[in-house]
C-alpha cells in the first residue's frame, strides 16, 4: 500500500511541529508513508534518521526568488502526472488547500483525507472533516484536532526528532570533545524576530564566564556575517560556529548540546524536539507552548514587533536560564 501525507507549510519548525501527525499516520497504515512538502522546509536533512518516512517528493510551489517548478499551469500539470506516476493508494492532506485536494482527485488516488474545510471538501472522498472554526487555530492544533476526528491516535504530543550515529561523530570530529557545549541560535526568518550581534556577544561572555565549555553559533549561510561579527565582539576564544550545515548535522550537534538558547526559529523546535533545554527569546512573536523542552522568555512590557526583541536584555535572558537550570538541577 503506497500512502502519501501532504504538508505544505514551508518553515522548518512547520515540519517539526507535524512529525507527532506524520508519525501516527504512519503507525495507523502500518508502513512508511511518502512525504510531500516543499524544498524550504528541508525535511530530507530533518527527517534523515526517521524511519515513519519512506521518502520525501517535493511540491515545489511559490518558493522564494524563483518560479518553482510545480507554479502555473504547466507546473500543475508536472505535479498532477508526478503523483499518476506513483499510484498512491491514499493521501492524508494535513492542510485546507485546495489545489492540492483537487491534484489528489485528478490523480485517481483511491482514499483522499483532509481537514475539508469548504471547497477543498468537494475533492476529498473520506471524513472526517474539521468545522470552519478550527482555522483560527495554530497548524499544530489543526494536525491534532484532524487526528481525534479520525480517531488516528497519537502516541507522542509533542515532536521527537531521532539522530544518526554518524552525524554524532561527524559532529565530534569537527568540533573536538568539550565537556560541555552550549547551542546560540543566531538565525531568523525575518528581522523582527532577529536580537543582534551585540546582545549575542555579551550573551556568549556571560555563558563562557559561567560555565566556559564551547559555545556554537548555529545558523544558515546568510548568517555567515553575522556569526563573524559576535565572535570579534565576544572576545573569547570559546565561541565556534556551525553555519550552513546539513540539518542532520545541526541536530547531532543539539544532542550534543547542554541547551539551546537564541532566536525562535525553525532550528530552536529542531534543538526542543531532538530533546534538549531550549530558550527561546520570544520578543516579537507570542511563544506557542508545543514542547515542554521550550523555556519561553518574553519582554518586559509585553511583546512587539516593533521593539520586542531590543527590550529583552541579557541580563534578563541570563536570568531567565539560571532560574530553569537551578530548577532542572533540584
């Protein structure tokens, strides 16, 4: 039986957020599903030590700075004659697309699932179907409310990303054995979320001075600058760098890790899921409390887009991580 789970949303931590849905599709067929999402969300890195997913089929739909190759007419009919190609035998949609429900009916797969909200019911030949209200709720929500409809249970309820060996030692090859090793999420998707290079350098003194070991700045190619500055900033020899590495790399280096504090983004649910203390600075957008690994720390004054992130100090953050860990230690 050959059965496809679709999830569109983009992000990094969208992929991470839907493993615990994935995973109980998966154990409800009882075989390895095919995942469609697209190229952004890097699920083939993410999800390489899962063994739910049988492979990854990219839906390769209005990406950034380019026209993808499934957009437009011709694009619809490539992904239409993609999915013919492999007869799947159904298809779980954990979204309200429309398009996607329609390329799954024009596909002839047999058993179509979704959350069926208005037109994208007419595609869809399985219940159950979720009320228009449901929308209002966070994706992870949505998964989850869709599931109990189904009555597809779901054994873990929160997400739990598995690790290679091998990228274990890749990692500790790179970076040498220190004894203790503490993650910096310096990456963000858009600038209001980002806290900056001075606030992360006084960050990485206060650490190092607390409890030395190494300190990782993780992020993506574009934060390559970025990652340069804070080191010349912090002025210790203790910081190091993990920029633009393969994501399963990224979450060896996490399971690595004594804890992950920095910025909210897709590898800060990544650095909670892999199973490590996550402190999450949340100055511009309100924490979603999906992981009990995430410590969420806010502003004073409430959060902002505007100033959010510039009115989280590091003495607040610093403040914020010996509490939990005084805590964890009792």
């Amino acid at each position: 039986m050959a059965v496809a789970v679709v999830q569109p949303l983009p992000g990094i931590g969208d992929m991470i957020w839907h493993l615990p849905h994935i995973r109980a599709i998966a154990a409800h067929v009882g075989e390895p599903v095919t995942l469609i999402t697209k190229p952004r969300s890097a699920a083939d890195q993410i999800f390489s030590a899962e063994r739910t997913i049988r492979d990854v089929f990219w839906l390769d739909r209005n990406p950034e700075a380019r026209r993808g190759e499934h957009d437009g007419g011709a694009g619809l009919i490539r992904m239409l004659a993609a999915l013919r190609a492999r007869r799947f035998d159904a298809v779980y949609v954990l979204h309200h697309s429309r398009t996607i429900a329609l390329l799954a009916m024009l596909a002839g797969i047999p058993a179509r699932y979704g959350y069926g909200y208005g037109i994208q019911g007419w595609f869809l030949n399985r219940p159950p179907r979720l009320p228009r209200e449901i929308l209002r709720l966070h994706p992870f929500e949505q998964a989850t409310a869709w599931l109990h409809a189904a009555g597809i249970p779901m054994a873990e309820a929160e997400p739990i990303l598995p690790v290679t060996e091998a990228a274990i030692e890749t990692v500790r090859s790179r970076l040498g054995h220190a004894t203790t090793r503490v993650a910096l999420g310096i990456g963000s998707s858009e600038p209001y979320k980002q806290w900056g290079a001075n606030r992360f350098a006084a960050l990485a003194r206060a650490l190092a001075a607390r409890d030395g070991g190494q300190l990782i700045l993780v992020g993506g190619k574009a934060e390559a600058s970025l990652a340069a500055q804070i080191q010349s900033l912090a002025g210790t020899s203790g910081v190091t760098t993990a920029i633009g590495w393969n994501l399963a790399e990224i979450a060896a280096l996490f399971r690595l890790s004594k804890f992950y504090v920095g910025n909210d983004t897709g590898v800060m649910n990544m650095a909670a899921a892999v199973g490590i203390r996550t402190y999450c600075l949340f100055g511009a957008v309100a924490p979603f409390h999906h992981s009990s690994r995430i410590v969420a720390i806010t502003p004073p004054g409430g959060i902002s887009r505007t100033d959010g992130m510039a009115r989280l100090s590091v003495e607040r953050v610093m403040a914020r991580i010996e509490m939990d860990q005084a805590s964890t230690r009792a």
